[in-house]
C-alpha cells in the first residue's frame, strides 16, 4: 500500500466521505426498504471501500460532501447497492463549483430490481440483439419477440450491438408493453447522460460497459409502463386501506340507550286493540 493509499484510508477512515456515511447510518438506515436495513451495516462498508479503491470517486465526494450523502439517499431509498450494476458512482464535473461531485447511475440491475420488488411481474426479460441474431417483433401482431442467437458464434462473431428490447410478464401472464430501441434511441440517450459528456467521459459506464447501458436504456423506459415498487405498494396500500374500510362495521350510535321493554307493566289502555275473540264452542264474543 502507497503512502498516498494509506493517507486516503485514513481520511475515509477518520474524517472524510466514508466517516460521513458512518454519523449518517440512523439516515440510511430510516430511508431504506425493510429488507436493506437488516445488512446496512454491509451496504455502508461496501460504500467506503468504494471510496478507498478509487481516489477521483473520494476526491469528488470531499469536493462536495452534501451531493454525496444525497446521492447515496437515493440509492439507500430505492434499496439498490452504491458502486454495483444497481447503482453507479461515478465522478462528475460541475461548470459552476469548477470541481468534480459525484452523481448517481442507475443500472440496469437496479431498473429490474425495483420491478419485481413491487410483486407485479413474474419476470423480466432485457436482452440485446447483435448484427447477426434474428430478431422479429411486429407491434399489434406479435406478443413478444422472436429472438434467436447462434450460440456456436463467439460475441465478436455475432457483431456489433444492434437492438436492444425489454418486456415483463405479469403475475396473471399477460405481457407487458414491449420495448424495443436501436442505435438511434440509444444515441440520443447517451446525448443526454451527465456523466458521459462531462469532465471524465471514461469513468461513465457509458464506456466502462457500452451494453450494460443499453439493457439500462430498455429496462428504465419499460417501467413506465410495468408497475416499480414504490409506486406500487403505495397503490397496493392504498386499495387494501379502502377494502378495510368498507368492512368496518357501523358506529355505535351516541347519546343515552333506549331502555329496555318491561313486560311487568301494563299496556296503555289507548293502544289497546279492538279484537273478536271465538270459544271452544264457536261462538263470538266481544
């Protein structure tokens, strides 16, 4: 380990970004989803490891300490892992601070974690298409893609990255919209990613993994039209709370109770009703 290695440990360690994630654990831990609290103590050591093995990642996060804990926020939010092909760090450069912050990638991982976790979809499918696959979808006729791979090629065989599609299929098997992008809608996303066109071009994952952010590109636009989890269980909750509350019985009205007959107690002579009443021997009387 290099001296500098050692002095950027001790700064994580001690007082820099990765102490910052420790004082903010109660933070993390209150925003999280159920089932990420229980390892938070693992996603916040993840984080600082991050930060030890890459000094630019560190140098961004001291640079602007307030973006990096709202950055991490997000992640911890939406339960995905800091630094995975759930969520990216990725160094970027601010024109106005004229200094390096760090901003928040999600990966395609995480766009497909959210889904199932919102229970809607029993899978997701996010694939890519090369210049050699057959690949066959007619919107309108086809309920999914045709897809096939020569799998005796090897992937500099099968050519360059040509399509890229992604759909669902639901709990009751119905299949989702499908998605389906080429090289075009994949350029005009990349046009609009912060972290490709700024400072550090070659720390985006745009160039660190070109076809991981293609399966990105699909799988964020099919969430729009496939349920992801907060979205979800808010509906979810919110239906079950209107079942509840038809099923609940009527108030109890106030004020003081009725009381109860007593049979003890004659009957008003005025309610009295005019009746004939007929003996054994079948004869009328009044």
């Amino acid at each position: 380990m290099t001296g500098q290695t050692i002095g950027n440990a001790v700064a994580v360690r001690d007082n820099g970004p990765g102490a910052l994630v420790a004082q903010h654990r109660a933070d993390l831990e209150l925003v999280m989803p159920s089932h990420l609290q229980k390892r938070v103590g693992a996603w916040i050591r993840t984080t600082q490891g991050l930060l030890r093995r890459d000094e630019k990642l560190l140098e961004a996060a001291q640079n602007d300490p307030g973006q990096f804990m709202s950055v991490l926020l997000d992640a911890a939010r939406l339960g995905l892992e800091p630094g995975t092909e759930q969520y990216h760090l990725v160094p970027r450069w601010n024109r106005k601070k004229r200094c390096t912050e760090i901003t928040g990638v999600r990966g395609y991982q995480g766009e497909i974690e959210l889904m199932y976790r919102a229970g809607a979809v029993s899978s997701v499918i996010v694939e890519v298409a090369r210049e050699k696959d057959q690949f066959e979808y007619e919107p309108g006729i086809d309920e999914r893609p045709r897809h096939k791979v020569d799998w005796d090629l090897d992937l500099e065989q099968r050519g360059g990255l040509r399509l890229v599609y992604a759909y669902a299929v639901m709990k009751d098997g119905a299949t989702s919209k499908v998605v389906v992008l080429n090289r075009g809608h994949i350029a005009k996303a990349r046009a609009k990613s912060d972290s490709a066109n700024g400072k550090y071009p070659e720390r985006s994952p745009w160039a660190t993994d070109e076809e991981a952010m293609w399966l990105k590109t699909a799988a964020h636009r099919l969430t729009k039209w496939v349920p992801t989890s907060a979205e979800y269980i808010r509906e979810q909750l919110r239906a079950k709370a209107d079942v509840n509350a038809e099923r609940q019985p009527a108030p109890l009205p106030t004020g003081p109770l009725p009381q109860p007959f007593d049979s003890s107690e004659p009957d008003d002579e005025d309610d009295a009703i005019d009746a004939e009443f007929v003996d054994d021997e079948g004869e009328v009387r009044s």
